[in-house]
C-alpha cells in the first residue's frame, strides 16, 4: 500500500509523524508532504517533501508527487492543506478523492471560524472523515453530523509506548529539574490562550507549595506568560523550555511528578497519554477530551480551568501528599496500554485505509 500524508508541519510535536508515520513505517510505504519543515530526524523508510513555508512551492511539489507516484490512500491532517491538495488534483486528477481519508485533530469548538469553513469544504470532498477521539466527534454540530454522519469515524488517539520505554531504558544522564525541588511539575503546550497556561500562574501566589514548573511548548503568549511568572513568589521556580524534541520532552515527563493541564479545548491530548504512562499525576480541565482520557482516580484531579480555589486546592494536595504519589508512580501503566495504546489507534486507521481501497 502506498500512502501520501499531507500534514501543515514536520516537527517534534507532530501527531501525524510521530503517531501515524513512525507507527506505520514498517507496513506501508508512506511519503510525507508538509507546508514547512522544522528540524527532526526523519526515518530512513520514509519519503519526505515540504514546501519550505510556501503554499505554492506545496502545490507544486503535490502535483509533481501524485504525478509520478499511484498512490492508495491520501491521508490529510490539516485543513489547509487539504485545500491545498483539492486545488492540485483538480480537474485531472480528482479520482484521488476516492481514496482521501480526513482526520480531525481537534475539538470543534478549537477551531476558529474560518479553519471551520475549511474543514467542512475537506469533509465534503474526502471518501472517509475521522475524529481523534470520541469527544471529538461529540463536538461536531449536529449538522454536520446529519450530512457526513455516514463517512465520519471515530478511532482514539494512541501514545506510543515502546518510544518511552526506550528513554526510560537509557538512564538519564542529566536531571531536567532540579534535584532539590520537592515537587517537580511540567506543563506541555503551545503557550496560547486556548491551553491556558496563565491559569496555573495565577493561583501560585496563593498555594502552600515549594515547586519547579517548567512549561514546554512554544506560542504567541511567551513572552506575556515570562513576563507574568516573573511576580510569583521565590518558593516557586519557573522556566520556559520552547519546543522541544519528543525524546526530551518524554525525559521530563520521567522526571515530574506533576503533569497539569488547564487546557480550553484538545482533541485527545497524546501529552496527556503520555504523562499517565510517565508516571505523572494528573491535573487536568474537566473538558470533555480530558474526561475521556479517564486515569484512575488515584493519579488525576479534575479542576474547572475557571475556578481558581479548585487549582489552588489541587496543588496543595500534591504538595501534601507527594511521597504517596511518588510511590504509586506505576498504578497508570496499565489502564494507559489498554485504552489509549498505539497499536489500537493503528489498527483502527488501517482498517479505514483497507475499507477505502476495497470500495473503490
């Protein structure tokens, strides 16, 4: 099976890479295209192309692809460049519809108005639409749902384990956070108004609690979020990583004993999967993709992003209860393997490709 995967960005954090690429490279011959490219190794059995930033240079580079190679399956993540791809098939090569597979990779309440509009212009013309997760595709106005509902599936996201199993096995050399720091707690995000990072600063004046935040991901709200942590109390130590490879942020995922997220509005968060599976404890927003992620209740909070008392009131329980959740650092492993491994993610797409190429 030959697969073209047209993705807005080839970085550290892309789920269309790291999840969906990787995971399949050894079963199906895979070229990526992306809008822009940053610096990432890129596995040698698959095939790359970028239009460096350019929606031209992308176009340019999607016809020449679709060209010279028959592919079976086009799986888009992005609705950009789902346009992007629409407008280089046509008028000759619009059969490649036939074999288009959609992903959604949000909330639709995430999206802005026009990213929407969009959206819905892909829907319509791909054979198959999938959500990341069941709040995903709750989140669908009912209208949509009325005329797509035939196509759209939902298939949850997965977090690839053997990748954290492979850090973990390397025995970091270098601690993150340091040493001396009583509770040890990350934030991984773009540093935007929608993963609500300011939330956390705001209630740390007013918590009982020796800390090292630090907050990965990088965003238009970095330097007002700097600016801000600058007036929280000295007991409190706060750094910003940027974007960082996925390896290194696993490693601080090992490290913390924290993972929070105030997040607005996700699909089905991997950072999340990813930090049960770590270890972490979890304080998350009690937004619907949160709740689908369900860890025991033993290792999460829940918190209204809203409601400061209720933040404050989680931190202070970590701080209080720190040695017993250091010690039940594995209670997460299994529940995170058995709902939200890769392998299940994987062979849900896999049977979407298969039911795409046996209806043609």
């Amino acid at each position: 099976m030959k697969l073209l995967r047209l993705t807005p960005t080839l970085k550290a954090t892309t789920t269309a890479y790291n999840q969906f690429s990787l995971g399949f490279k050894d079963k199906i011959i895979q070229t990526v295209g992306s809008l822009e490219k940053d610096e990432v190794p890129i596995d040698e059995k698959i095939t790359i192309f970028h239009g460096d930033g350019s929606v031209f240079q992308l176009f340019k580079l999607i016809k020449r692809n679709i060209n010279k190679v028959d592919y079976d399956i086009v799986h888009i993540h992005n609705s950009i460049t789902g346009i992007i791809f629409i407008l280089a098939i046509f008028p000759f090569k619009l059969s490649l519809l036939k074999k288009t597979v959609f992903t959604i990779h949000n909330s639709w309440n995430v999206f802005k108005t026009r990213n929407q509009f969009l959206n819905i212009i892909v829907m319509l013309f791909s054979r198959r639409v999938c959500t990341c997760g069941k709040s995903s595709q709750n989140s669908l106005p009912k209208i949509i749902k009325f005329f797509f509902n035939k196509k759209i599936k939902a298939i949850t996201n997965g977090f690839d384990n053997r990748r954290i199993d492979r850090v973990a096995s390397n025995n970091l050399q270098v601690s993150h956070f340091d040493i001396n720091s009583k509770v040890k707690i990350v934030y991984v995000g773009s540093l935007t108004d929608t993963k609500n990072q300011i939330a956390l600063l705001k209630v740390l004046n007013s918590c009982n609690i020796e800390a090292e935040i630090i907050f990965l991901g990088d965003g238009v709200n970095k330097q007002s979020l700097i600016d801000y942590s600058k007036k929280v109390v000295p007991s409190i130590k706060i750094s910003f990583k940027g974007c960082l490879p996925r390896n290194i942020a696993i490693e601080h995922m090992l490290e913390a004993d924290v993972f929070i997220s105030l997040s607005k509005g996700e699909g089905l968060p991997i950072a999340v999967l990813e930090a049960m599976y770590c270890g972490c404890f979890l304080i998350l927003s009690t937004i619907p993709p949160h709740k689908e992620v369900s860890p025991p209740s033993d290792r999460c909070i829940y918190v209204d992003k809203d409601n400061e008392e209720e933040i404050i009131n989680s931190l202070n329980y970590v701080a209080k209860e720190i040695c017993k959740l250091k010690d039940q650092r594995g209670m997460s492993r299994e529940h995170s393997l058995e709902r939200f491994g890769l392998n299940n993610m994987l062979e849900g797409y896999m049977e979407v490709y298969k039911s795409v190429n046996s209806d043609r």
